[in-house]
C-alpha cells in the first residue's frame, strides 16, 4: 500500500519513523527564488519546457535511536540543478551546478536548536507538523549557488571582435584625405 505524501506540508515524523524516501525531477517553476538567480538570456530561451533547467532531488526520513533518550528525527536531503546564471566577468550565461546534500535533525523547540546547534554537524530544525520540503530544498539550492558566478575561462566574444573587423576594414578603405586634397588641387577651374 502506497501512502500518498505531500512536500508542501510533510509530516517528518511519519516519513522518519517509517524510514521513507523519495526523490523526483522537479520543474524551476516550483523554485520561485531560483528562478530569480536563473540568467534570462533572451526572449527564446524558454522555448520549450524540455530546455528549461529542472532540479534533480531525493529525500530521506530516518529514526535514529538513542540509548535513554527519545528517538531522534533526521531527513536527509540531496538536491542538484544546472543553472544558467550571469557571469560576472563577460556577462554571459554560465550554467552552473548547484548542489546541496545536507542532514536535518529535527528537535522539539527553538531553544534545543540554539543549546545544541554549535556542537552539531547537522543542521537542527524544529520539527513541526507539516514540513515544506519544497522550501528546505529552494533554501539549500540557493544557499549553494555561487555568489559571484563566472565561466572558468570567459568564451571569446566573437561577435564583438567581428564587428571590430569590419571596423578597421571601413577604416583602411576610406581615401586618405591628403590624396584626396591633391585631386582637388589637380582639377582645373
Ligand atoms: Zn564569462
């Protein structure tokens, strides 16, 4: 039998305690701030649905056992895009790769969060009872993305030296101004 789970309000709880997983392929268009650090290169770049970035994810609920303690709720959480995003040196898109692959344990409240976050590796969240798996994704995703995008080697601006080109040729074919006086001199009145 196949339970039915929704990532806009997850019950971790449940998910942990019957150590579930999922993982899918998710359109950009449920990623509004990831939309916001995608490169719009032109008005065709979103043609078609097919060649729109889309993020890879996988979600698994863990109960961790603790001698003399309540279990512990984990989820682990993997995510990963190729997104196109401005590079800061030519200005050109770049596809980048985001990816993000993080622990959660889930604590009670907001003051166990603080006693115990700094001698954590994992992150601590306070478990509520509807989870928006979406949202921990789209913050973890962004909070992955480089901050200052660029190509490794910056792609040659063929247009631009194209253009030099033709520049410099309009240039050598222009009369030199000092024969063109001589011919003037030449012509008689
Ligand atoms: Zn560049």
């Amino acid at each position: 039998m196949e339970k039915i789970f929704d990532l806009n309000r997850l019950n971790v709880k449940a998910f942990a305690r019957e150590h579930l997983s999922l993982q899918g392929l998710q359109g950009l268009s449920q990623f509004a701030r990831l939309i916001d650090l995608e490169v719009k290169t032109g008005p065709d770049s979103h043609n078609t649905a097919t060649e729109s970035p889309s993020v890879n994810w996988a979600v698994q609920g863990e109960l961790v056992s603790v001698s003399g303690s309540e279990d512990q709720i984990w989820l682990h959480l993997k995510a990963e895009l190729h997104l196109p995003m401005q590079c800061q040196r030519c200005m050109g898109a770049v596809t980048v790769k985001v990816s993000s692959d993080q622990s959660f344990r889930f604590v009670p409240d907001e003051a166990t969060a603080e006693a115990e976050d700094d001698a954590s590796e994992e992150d601590l969240l306070v478990l509520t009872p509807e989870l928006n798996v979406w949202e921990l994704i789209e913050d973890e995703l962004i909070m992955s993305a480089p901050l200052v995008p660029k190509h490794e080697v910056c792609p040659t601006l063929v247009p631009m030296s194209a253009v030099d080109a033709a520049f410099e040729d309009a240039l050598d074919a222009r009369p030199n101004p000092f024969a063109a006086l001589a011919q003037l001199k030449k012509k008689p009145n």
